[in-house]
C-alpha cells in the first residue's frame, strides 16, 4: 500500500464549525477523564493559515494512566489508536488510522502537562502573530513540496521553527 501525499491546503473556515461539533460528540465520550476540556489545536485552529485538513484536538485528562479506558469508547466512535509520544499523551485519529489519511486527531494528555502547555502555546503564538504565522505556513508549504508522502521529514522539519517560537515563551519543547 502505497502513503497518501502529504496535503497542506488553503484555510478552510469551516474547520472551527467542524472542531466544536466534534468536541461537542467527544465531551460525553470522555467526561470520566476530562480535566481541562477539549481544545482545537494545530494549524486548522489558526485563522488564515494554510493546513493540513486534519483537525487537531486535545483533550486535558486527570490522570493519563486512568485514560487508557477511553480507548474502547473512542473505538466505538471510530477513532483509532495511532500512538506517537507514550508516556505523555495517547493519541486517536478517525476514520482512518493513518495520519496523513485522517481527518480529526486527539491527543488525550495531563492538563498542564509539558505537551500541553507547548500545543496550546504554540498555537496562541501564531493566533496572535500573522507574520509568524506567514512564515510557519510557507515552511509548512515548502516541507510538503519536499517530503511529498514522507510525514515523518515534514514533521521533522519544524521542530527547529516550533522549538524557536516555544522558546519565546520559555518553554523547552520535548522536556518530559
């Protein structure tokens, strides 16, 4: 089987309408774990900036041992396991489990956990900030022409500018 190409599109303002719909479906589903809500993160929760059309969520949890359980209930509603930093978050995609072919993600991750802190810093930083935001779209541009179904180079390719931008807000990406 061959990978989807990697596909950063033009803003979509319907991303917002089609995160609260979905935090809305997700809010029950997890109520036992939630500590912190559920938050639009990534590039769709920024106005203006181009994406790949997958929309990325966070839900704060009280204790991210315990979370496991919400694994079964978010099968049910077609979210699939596809870890990527154990021992920090858990994260589900839907409906397909490959990430470049999903279209919500979910990180389920300790409210106030370093992970935390860092996505919804991340992505205040370039809310507020449309020339930062400019230059993260063109390297995002860039990093698909180049990578074309290699998500692991894209991805690879803006941890110097995303480590640059938490920096500003004194926070070290990766510490654990």
């Amino acid at each position: 089987m061959s990978e989807s190409a990697i596909s950063v599109v033009a803003y979509d303002s319907g991303w917002r309408e089609r995160f609260e719909i979905e935090r809305t479906l997700l809010e029950p589903i997890l109520a036992a774990w939630l500590d912190g809500g559920i938050h639009h993160i990534g590039s769709t929760a920024v106005p203006g900036l181009a994406a790949k059309p997958i929309i990325d969520m966070m839900a704060g949890v009280q204790n991210l041992d315990a979370a496991r359980a919400a694994a079964a209930p978010l099968l049910e509603a077609s979210y699939h396991s596809t870890p990527h930093r154990p021992g920090v978050g858990h994260h589900f995609s839907t409906p397909k489990p490959h990430p470049v072919e999903a279209e919500y993600g979910l990180h389920l991750t300790e409210a106030g956990s370093d992970l935390w802190r860092e996505r919804l810093a991340f992505r205040d930083a370039l809310r507020s900030d449309p020339a930062l935001a400019a230059d993260y779209e063109t390297l995002k541009l860039e990093l698909a022409a180049e990578h074309g179904a290699g998500l692991g180079g894209y991805t690879a390719g803006k941890r110097d500018f995303v480590a640059r931008v938490l920096a500003m807000y004194g926070i070290d990406p990766g510490r654990r």
